[in-house]
C-alpha cells in the first residue's frame, strides 16, 4: 500500500530527517520520501499499517497531519 500524508510544521532537513525516523520505524513500514517542498510524506508499507499509526508517529515529532491519501 501507499499512503501519502500532508504535514504541516516542517520547516528545514532536520525536520524532514525527525518524519522520516519516525515513519520508517513503524513495523511494516518498507519505504519513506519526505519531500520538504511539498510538505507530503509517500509511505511504502504493507497492508497492516494503519493510518492511525502513521498519524500518531509523525504527530509525537511535534508535527501536525493535514490529510492522508
């Protein structure tokens, strides 16, 4: 599955390298591209991922999901 997340609150790399960490350590989670332009999160992972734990692991970072596709 792919899921893309819209987050708001990144502002330079490090910010980008604190979502990517967060995410990739999701169980399940295979692949992450956080693009600091866009503000979107791609997430590669299997099915068992919710998006409720993606979510909640890039809010704990201190950042806020705007939406999820």
């Amino acid at each position: 599955m792919i899921k893309k997340l819209r987050i708001e609150g990144m502002s330079c790399k490090h910010c980008v390298m604190h979502v990517t960490k967060a995410l990739e350590e999701i169980k399940g989670v295979n692949h992450v591209k956080v693009d600091l332009k866009s503000k979107d999160a791609t997430v590669e992972a299997t099915n068992d991922v919710s998006e409720n734990e993606l979510v909640n692991a890039v809010t704990e970072t201190g950042y806020q999901v705007i939406s999820v596709e």
